[in-house]
C-alpha cells in the first residue's frame, strides 16, 4: 500500500524488485521449451485429430459406400459426397456390396477437424490420421479430392475396380473375414478359406 505522500511501502520498494528478479534468474537456468518448427517436429498425441482418410479392406476394395451420412454430420459443411451403384459386372465395383463412393471431397478451409463425420461413419471407411500439415498457399488445393484422400494400397491389396476377393457375400467383409490363403503347388495357385 503506498503512503499519502505517494511513496512506496517498504517491501514495495525493496522486495518485491528482488522477487520479481527472482522469476527471471530461476528461469534463466531452466532448458528451453520452444520447439524449432518446422525443422524439427514432434510426433502429435496418438489420438490427435488430423487429416482424414479413406480406408480400404484388406482385397483393396474401398469401405465407403457414398451413405453421405459424414456430409449430414459435419457441423462445417465440409464433406461433398456423391454415390453411385457398382458396375452391372463383378468386376467393375469399388466396394462389396450395391454402393461406393464415386465422388468424396473435404473442403479443409472448412474442416475444424471435430471428427464427428468419423464418429458418424457406419462402416469405418473414415478416420483420421495424424497428419497436420495441412496449409497451403491457394484455395483450390485445400479442397482433397477422393484420390488425395484414400489410403494408399498395402501388399496384397488390388486396385479397384475388381470382384470380391474376400468372400462372394459382402456381410462377411463387415464379419471380418480375411483374405483365402493362396496355395501354391507345382506352379499353380488354388485358394483355401483363411477366416
Ligand atoms: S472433422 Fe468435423 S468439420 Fe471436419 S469434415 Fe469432419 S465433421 Fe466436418
Ligand atoms: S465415409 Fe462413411 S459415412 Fe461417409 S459416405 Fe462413406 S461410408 Fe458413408
């Protein structure tokens, strides 16, 4: 509290200088936290909400199904989705079952990256990664078009279009069922049943 001539107390006048010093010298000597982005970047929290992917199952065929149900849960309007029926031939569908995504943009200058398009997604087909890295220098490109989007293909995996190779009954891909084993003997391949 200061006097009525306007001069500090003691304590403000000797103390409270050598307390606030105090701060400044303990933290001198504390190791630095600043993170030297971006030439060094840190892995983000597992669960770290970031760019989104399209999954596929373990034949390649996509796990979208163009329900638009992500599009109807996305607080942003981010999501444009536009589905279609698979091909009248078993080799020209991109995804067990009638339907497949044809067409799957995310607008990231809309995206707020909540997840809740995830959480609406009934077959797993959308998640999120960690990738953060998501800025850009013009707006065209932060619009992802499905090819940007997809998850890339693992070993084993075929390009869609293709038939089913899992199982001719497309409630046994959501049943988890895996590849058949492919068998070789004597330079031919026969399947086995590898659930
Ligand atoms: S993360 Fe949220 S804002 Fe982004 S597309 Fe999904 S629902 Fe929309
Ligand atoms: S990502 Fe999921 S919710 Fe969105 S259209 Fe495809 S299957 Fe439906």
């Amino acid at each position: 509290m200061s006097d009525t001539n306007g001069g500090g107390s003691l304590k403000e006048t000797l103390w409270d200088p050598i307390a606030g010093f105090g701060v400044t010298f303990r933290t001198m000597f504390r190791k630095p936290v600043t993170e030297q982005y971006p030439f060094e970047k840190r892995p983000t929290a597992p669960r770290f909400h970031g760019r989104h992917q399209l999954n596929r199952w373990p034949d390649g065929l996509e796990k979208c199904v163009g329900c638009e149900l992500c599009a109807w849960a996305c607080p942003a309007d981010a999501i444009y989705v536009e589905g279609a029926s698979n091909g009248p031939s078993d080799e020209d569908r991109f995804s067990p079952g009638e339907r497949y995504g044809r067409v799957y943009q995310i607008n990231y200058l809309r995206c707020i990256l909540c997840g809740l398009c995830i959480e609406a997604c009934p077959t797993r087909a959308l998640t999120m990664t960690n990738e953060y890295e998501l800025a850009d220098d013009n707006r065209a490109d932060l619009i992802y078009e499905k090819s940007d989007l997809l998850a890339p293909l693992l070993p084993g995996m075929v390009e869609p279009p293709h038939a089913m190779l899992i199982s001719d009954d497309h409630h046994d891909y959501y049943a988890g069922k895996t590849l058949p084993v492919v068998e070789v003997t004597h330079g031919s391949a026969s399947t086995g049943d590898g659930a």
